[in-house]
C-alpha cells in the first residue's frame, strides 16, 4: 500500500467528517424539517433515497477522475457563507424553502471545497442531484391544477361530452368532478424528473439527448394526468358514475402513475446509448494535496452561523395585540358570512360584517405576535379549499395601494372576491414577499415583528367601496 496516499485519504476524511458534523449541527432545523416532510407527504417521500443515489453516481463516475489530484480550494468558503446568511435569513423568518435550500446546496459545496474545482467539475451532475433532496414543488400545485382542469376540458369537448366549468370544478349530466390538489399530478411531475435526469445521465452521453429526455421527463407526466383525469370523466359519464367515482379514481391514479414511470423509462430504453470501451478500475487512487486551511475556513464559518442562529431564535416578550376601532363599521345585524379564512393559531382574530354593505361584505382580521405563530405563512389561507376553488387573479387600486384580489366561485356557483393586506409596525403592505422581508429585517434587528392580517370578502361586483370605507373609517391608515 502507498503509505503517504493512505495517510493523504485519511486526513481528507478526517476533514470532511468533520465538517459533515458541523454541517448537520448547523442546519438541524433545515434537516429536521426537511426529513419530517420526507416522511408525512408522500410528495416527497423519494427525498430518503437523494443523498445516497448521489454518491453512488459519484462511486460509478469514480473511473473518470484517474490523473486528477484532491485539491481542497479556499473558494467555496465564499459560497458558503452565502448559504450560512440564506439559512439565517430563513430562520429569522421561518421560510423553510431558504432553510433547505441552503442545507442541501451547503453539502455539495463542503465536498467541492475538500476535492478541488477539478473534481467537482467532474462530479457536476452527481453534486447537483443532492438538491433534489430540498422539498419543494408543492407551489406547482395550483398551476398543475389549471393546465390539467383546461387540458380536461379541451379533451371533453372534442368527444362531444357535455361539460360546465366552474373555476376547477367540471360538471357533466351524471354529477361533478373537481380537480382537487390530489388530482394535480404533481407527485408524477416530481418523480418522473427525478428519474428522468438520473436516467439521462447514466444512459446518454451527449447533452443534447440528456436535454431532451428531461424535458420529456417534465412534460410527459402533465400530459399523462390531463389524460388521467380525462378518462376518469369519461368513464363516469358512459357508466352512470358507476365507476371512476369515489375510491375507484385514486386506485386508478396509481396504476397510471406506475404506467407513465414504465412509459417513461420504456421510451429512454429504446434510444439509450450503449457505453463502448473497457471496463473501468476497481479502484482509482488519486494523489491528495495537504491543505488544511479551507476545511479550517469552512468550519469556522459553519460555527458562527450556528452562534448567530442561537442568539436570533432566542424568543423575545409576548405584543399584546392593539386596540381594534371598528363598531362604527361594524353591522351586528347580519347573518353569518358563507367564506372566512383559516389562519394558523393567531392571537386574536374577528370577523364581522361592513355596514353600508347589504351584509354582502364580509371584514375579518387577525393578530399575530410571532411567538408560536406566524403572520405570513403558507399554512394562512384566505378560503377554505374543499369549499371553494379559484377562477381567476386580478388587483384593485385604491389611495396609491394595489390589492392584489382573487375571484372564488363555490360548486353551486356562488362567487366571491376577496383581497387582503398586511399592517406591520404601522406600515400597510399588499405584498406578502415585501411585509415578510420587513419581518426578517426586524427580526434581525432584534425588533418587534408583531402584526395584523386584514382579508375582504364580498358578494359585491368591486372591492373599490368596501376599501375606501375603511380608509374613511381610520381603519387602514396610509403610509
């Protein structure tokens, strides 16, 4: 054995276990969150299987780095520290997506420092892949649900079977269907492009052809679930509801789930390019530089962000909520309203109905302290989705102030526009990227970050009355 390689693979090691430690530590909460939704959402139950696909591809690809030397490089240190003020910009402000992106994409970093640009650039591929680990897409869903509510009917009208659409509600003779977030087909999306870029890059050579099969990998399942929820409406429609009903749907889906992922490897079979060559080493030993002061660097880095991190998530007193001014507003006289919110554990929160309105408008509102809550987070909905579903986007005017507005219709075709703004220390935002910004930089600041949720949601053709009422009322106070 090369006792002096022996000894160079050692240390190496010893390094980059090291830093795996400092890694895991430092990011626990990305890691903890990010493991909790592999194993409650089966959306991203493949994230388990990522980091170690990725080192087998690194394993396999090992024939490729023969006549190249472990470099550790001082530059990846930058883009470490980049990804150590993204995860304590997430932490600050609770956004899990900057959380795992920065856990994830910090590990291929950490292995970039340790074997060098040379290396990694070999490794690209492999590398990369371990962010797939990073549970996102889910904001797809409402996307997905519109292209497969329109592709659905697209179909239907060219078999002449009689169709209503509402929003993401279709409706035939023999009963209605809605394409619910289950039936947006993003767990196909997800997984075919998983597997369609892992296939591409063991089975092509050429980019061109590992291009086009992952964009085929990303098409390919959209197109199978607008045909999936195709069939289901037409089975219902020719069997009375017999079948494609209830249960019978789902168990559907996941035989056409399976059928697209055959489909899809099927398809990449019959132009895969077959390797030519000799049978790569058993075994590549490549020469190892000793240089100790980029994973010193690293590790330094990884250590103040886990101090920052500490002192950021220490929790600070307990904002009682403000005043609320609204009884000459206020019309006690009305019936309870047939759309309100869900907002996540807020400190205090009222609904009640505008005067002047005809009772066909409805105010609700809601505070928030941030400790145990929080003001702007995907688990707040402005409407309960099994109730209602959207038909369309659009935003008022009104003093300067752009509301952006959403237009909700019910299966029985009620409809109802609502809107919505946040007040944060006085200040009125309509952007919910701009109010949680605003948080984090308070946060940060070791400030208060406390505020309030206003929604509208109205029968009413225009919102224009109902926010200029308030506005009158000293309600919503302009900047």
């Amino acid at each position: 054995m090369n006792i002096p390689l022996f000894l160079g693979y050692r240390t190496i090691l010893a390094q980059f276990a090291a830093l795996i430690v400092l890694w895991i530590i430092f990011t626990f909460k990305g890691l903890s969150t990010a493991v909790d939704i592999w194993w409650n959402n089966e959306i991203f139950n493949h994230g388990f299987l990522i980091i170690p696909v990725s080192f087998y591809l690194i394993w396999v690809n090992r024939a490729n780095l023969r006549n190249l030397t472990i470099t550790p490089s001082l530059f990846p240190a930058v883009v470490i520290l980049g990804l150590i003020l993204l995860y304590i910009v997430g932490l600050a402000g609770d956004i899990r997506l900057f959380l795992h992106v920065a856990t994830f994409a910090m590990l291929p970093v950490i292995i970039w420092g340790l074997v060098g640009h040379h290396i990694a650039k070999r490794l690209l591929f492999p590398l990369c892949f371990i962010l797939f680990s990073i549970p996102v897409g889910e904001q797809l869903i409402p996307y997905l649900q519109q292209i497969t509510a329109d592709g659905s009917v697209f179909l239907l009208k060219l078999t002449n079977i009689p169709n209503y659409r509402t929003g993401l509600y279709i409706e035939i003779p023999q009963g209605r269907f809605l394409v619910a977030e289950a039936c947006s087909g993003v767990s196909f999306f997800i997984a075919s492009i998983v597997m369609g870029s892992a296939y591409a890059y063991l089975n092509f050579q050429s980019g061109y052809k590992r291009g086009t099969f992952f964009l085929f990998s990303m098409v390919l399942p959209i197109a199978a679930n607008i045909i999936r929820v195709f069939g289901i409406i037409t089975i219902a429609y020719y069997t009375d509801m017999e079948y494609a009903a209830g249960a019978d749907h789902l168990i559907y889906g996941w035989f056409f789930f399976a059928f697209v992922l055959i489909l899809l490897l099927g398809t990449g079979e019959l132009f895969r390019e077959k390797k030519t060559g000799r049978t790569p080493p058993k075994q590549v030993h490549l020469p190892v530089e000793k240089r100790y002061f980029p994973s010193i660097v690293m590790s330094s880095l990884l250590l103040l962000g886990f101090l920052w991190g500490s002192l950021l998530t220490q929790s600070s007193p307990l904002v009682a909520p403000p005043s609320l001014h609204i009884a000459s507003i206020q019309n006690a006289n009305c019936a309870s309203f047939i759309w309100a919110p869900e907002m996540l554990n807020p400190d205090q929160e009222k609904q009640f109905s505008l005067q002047g309105t005809n009772c066909k408008t409805s105010v609700y509102t809601a505070w928030f302290s941030e400790n145990g809550n929080e003001l702007i987070s995907d688990s707040n909905r402005l409407f309960n989705k099994g109730r209602f579903s959207v038909e369309t986007f659009d935003s008022v005017k009104v003093n300067e102030h752009t509301f952006p507005t959403i237009y909700l219709t019910t299966p029985n075709d009620e409809k109802v526009l609502v809107t919505h703004w946040y007040v944060i220390n006085d200040t009125l935002f309509t952007s919910a990227a701009r109010a949680k910004f605003y948080q984090i930089a308070l946060k940060m600041a070791r400030e208060k970050s406390s505020g309030r949720i206003w929604v509208i949601g109205t029968r009413q053709s225009d919102l224009r009355p109902s926010l200029t009422r308030l506005f009158d009322a000293g309600v919503i106070k302009a900047d």
